[in-house]
C-alpha cells in the first residue's frame, strides 16, 4: 500500500486495481486467498500472546519480527521462520517498506507512540497495546494521525470485545438502572513502586540492546528486576501505574456504555511523589460532564493498591457484601449495577439482587477485528478515536498523581491543566534526540 493513499482512496484503487488481477495487500476484500503481511514490534511477553492471536487469523502472513531481547525475538522466530527479524523498530519499518502491510506495538508503554507513530507515518494500519501512550499527548496525536491517514487502528484492550462487558453496556444503555450519576472503578494489583531511587547498578544482559529498549527515555544504567521485563510498569519514566495498567480496561466499559467525553478535572489522593514510582495506593476522583445516558453530572472514582476494593456500604448492596477484587460499580437513580473484572453483569435494587433481563451478545474476535478492517471489512471498535480520549482521561489521574489532593481543571481542547502549569507541562515529554517521531 502506498504510504500516502488514505484508507478510502486506497479500497477504490483496490478495486481498480482488481479489475487487472493485481491487487495491494490491504483492502483485498475480494480476493478470499489475500494475506495480510504484519510487523510485530515487542514479541514476548503480551507481545508474544498479541502475535499469535493476530497470526490465528487465516488471512495473515507475519511477514517481520522484532524485540530489542534477542532470546525473546529468537522464541518467536521459532514460531514463525518465515519472518524477517530486527532489533530495531525504525530499521524495520525502513527496510520492509511495501512487505508489510500493518503493524502490531506490544512493547512497555513509554515505547507505543514511538513505534505506533513511526508505523502510521509510513501508511501502516496499528494495533497498540493499552494504555495507547505514555503521555497524554501522545494520545492526542496518535488519535490525530490515525484520522488524518484514516488507517484502521485499534488499542489491545481485548475485554472490550468480551460478551459479559458488551452486556453490562446494552443493560446500561437500556436504562436497566436508570441515569447513572456516579461509576466506582478498581483494581487491588499493586504496579507502585514508593521506594528511593536506584543504587548498584548491574551489567546488560547479552540478549538486551538497553539503549533501544530505554528508546525515547533518558538513559540511565540498568538494573536487574526493575526495568525489563514487566517491571517497567511501576516507574514514571515507562509505565503507568496500575491506573494505566488495569484502569484501562476497568474504565473501558463505563466510558464506552456512558458515552463520556473529557473530563472536567481530576484529583488524586496518594502519598507525596517521588519522581522515581507511582503510588502504590491511589484513589482518583474525577466529574465528567453529563451525557443522556448520566445525570447533568457524573463522579468517577477509581481506587487501586491497598485502596481497593472501597468500602461496600452505603452503595445500596446487600448488606455484609463483598466487592470483588477488581471491577467497577455503576450507581443509578434505579438501583445499581456490578461489574466483576471480566464477569457477568450483576444489577441490585434495595439492597437486593434484582433479576433482569440480559441482552444476548453475538461472540466477537478483538484481533480478528481489526485484521477484517485492514483487510476491508468493518470498524474495529477500540479504534484510536475511542482509545486515544479515554486514555487521556485516564492519563490526566496519572498526571494528578504527581500533585496529590490538588483539583486539575482540564480544558481537553487546548490540552492543558488551567489551573496548574506545572501539571501541564507533564502532559509531554522531550524524547532523546535519536528517538524523536514526526508528529509527536
Ligand atoms: N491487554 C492486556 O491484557 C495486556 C496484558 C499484559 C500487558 N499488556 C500490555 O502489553 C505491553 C507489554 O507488556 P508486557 O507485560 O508484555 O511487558 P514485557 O516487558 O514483559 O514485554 C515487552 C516486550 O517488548 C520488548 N521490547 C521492549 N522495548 C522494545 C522496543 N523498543 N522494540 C521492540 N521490542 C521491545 C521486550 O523485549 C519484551 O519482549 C504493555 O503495554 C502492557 O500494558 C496488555
């Protein structure tokens, strides 16, 4: 596909094209045999589970590999010999050209809109691991990007796609509760980290190119069982807590079934920062303006860490109940609706359970989805112009928790906190010179 063909032109050449026999791979909708040539950027850890998944779709070829750990690269190559392999995200992009036809980011989140936006800038379709950045910003032009190129994108939040949360979405969207004035979400995983900065340091491990992996970040000397793999998550610099580990797909189903928007400030409580972890407790209160679907305004909080799950009481369950250790509570005029991390549906009326009717879901592939739409068919539905305002706004209680107890009044049009300059000056970051993308 030509870098700079939108996604319209280029399935009316598709069809032009296909009068003569000779079709591009993206948008071959008409030939059932096509494949589409994808590129993997991060392959362990979710990576690895994020490429086989995509792989599962009949109509893909995985055509180039690529982790800056070169005994995870190795363990994938295995799975797929006929991949060209790299180290090197932007050596990838630049050599494979025309051999790939969309690309697929599963490495830590300081890295998704480095890699996501070199892909889109060379007319790739993306799909990106959640949160979709690192920084606010970076949400922004991501979701700019994607629309302006109009390439199907989508986040890899796969729960979106799970029945039992569609449901809850239908049930809520059907009034089952009524206007809904308030969502408590949380998670009881701890990805904090309330300790000193680190001392003693420890040699590379041979299979890691550490200066790709710190990528747009500062460089610093490495340290075993801090940075990489997974524990990237508690730090600043790479991750975002579990507010944007877990909160992105405890948050998704509210903002989705509510319909929300941005919202209009956030405040956290967590300990003092130390510019080193993110909290390892965190309780986030946001208000978002009304939509038909809430009263004329809607409270969010968010509690994770040791502050979850909160108190039971007073949120109309029966009494003694116990919440489960990850979920989100929509409290409506009419009662009040449970939604365990990954469950079914739970609706309760005075302090009852209350039987109510539950819509029927068709079963829906999240990867599959998004391989349809580069392939022609359909919308994924965790595309960037949904995932990049949610992670936004679940980024701003990030940025809140640098500043505990104080309100950020957010003005989402201009991106910035109104009331606090040095809150909007996290919203963005200077990447190391080497590592600077076009467009962000
Ligand atoms: N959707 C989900 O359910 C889910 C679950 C787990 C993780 N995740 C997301 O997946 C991403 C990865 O998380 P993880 O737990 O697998 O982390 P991890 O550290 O275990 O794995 C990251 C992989 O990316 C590679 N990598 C790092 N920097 C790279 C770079 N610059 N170029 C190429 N490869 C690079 C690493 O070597 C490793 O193989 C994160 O964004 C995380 O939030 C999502």
């Amino acid at each position: 596909m030509s870098r700079s063909l939108h996604r319209r032109d280029f399935l009316k050449t598709s069809a032009a094209l296909a009068a003569y026999g000779a079709l591009p791979a993206v948008g071959r909708t008409a030939s059932p045999g096509s494949k589409l040539r994808t590129a993997h950027v991060g392959v362990g850890g979710m990576g690895g589970s994020d490429l086989r998944s995509i792989a599962s779709h009949p109509q893909v070829e995985v055509a180039a590999l690529c982790d800056v750990d070169s005994a995870r690269l190795e363990a994938a190559a295995k799975l797929f010999p006929q991949a060209r392999t790299f180290r090197d995200y932007r050596e990838m992009f630049a050599a494979m050209g025309d051999k790939v036809d969309a690309a697929a980011v599963s490495t830590p989140d300081h890295t998704h809109a480095p890699a996501a936006m070199t892909a889109l800038n060379h007319g790739k379709p993306v799909y990106c691991q959640k949160p979709l950045t690192h920084e606010v910003h970076e949400a922004r032009q991501l979701r700019l990007a994607a629309a302006e190129k109009d390439l199907p994108t989508q986040m890899g939040i796969q729960v979106h796609a799970h029945p039992a949360y569609r449901r809850a979405t239908q049930m809520i969207q059907d009034g089952v509760i009524g206007k809904v004035s308030r969502v408590l979400a949380w998670s009881n995983k701890n990805w904090g980290y309330d300790g000193p900065a680190f001392t003693k340091f420890d040699e590379v491990p041979e299979t890691l190119a550490w200066n790709l992996w710190l990528g747009t970040a500062e460089e610093r000397p490495f340290k075993k069982s801090v940075y990489h793999p997974g524990s990237w998550r508690r730090l600043v610099d790479f991750g975002t807590g579990t507010l944007g580990d877990m909160g992105v797909h405890i948050f998704d189903t509210p903002y989705r079934a509510l319909q929300l928007t941005a919202p209009l400030w956030a405040r956290t409580t967590c300990r003092e920062p130390t510019g080193v972890g993110h909290p390892e407790k965190n309780t986030v209160e946001y208000e978002f303006p009304g939509t038909q679907y809430t009263t004329s305004t809607m409270r969010w909080s968010w509690f994770d860490g040791a502050d979850a799950p909160p108190p039971a009481d007073k949120l109309g369950l029966p009494e003694g109940f116990k919440l489960p250790g990850q979920g989100s509570l929509f409290v409506g005029e009419g009662g009040s609706l449970l939604l365990p991390h990954v469950s079914e549906p739970q609706v309760f009326a005075d302090g009852k359970l209350r039987e109510v009717t539950r819509p029927e879901i068709s079963p829906l592939n999240h990867y599959h989805q998004w391989v349809d739409a580069c392939l022609g068919k359909g919308e994924p539905s965790a595309h960037f112009g949904y995932a990049g305002p949610l992670t936004e706004a679940l980024l701003l209680g990030v940025v809140a928790n640098r500043f505990p107890g104080q309100k950020l009044q957010w003005d989402a049009d201009q991106l910035q906190v109104t009331n606090l300059p040095a809150a909007s000056e996290l919203l963005r970051k200077t990447p190391r010179e080497d590592f600077a993308v076009k467009g962000l």
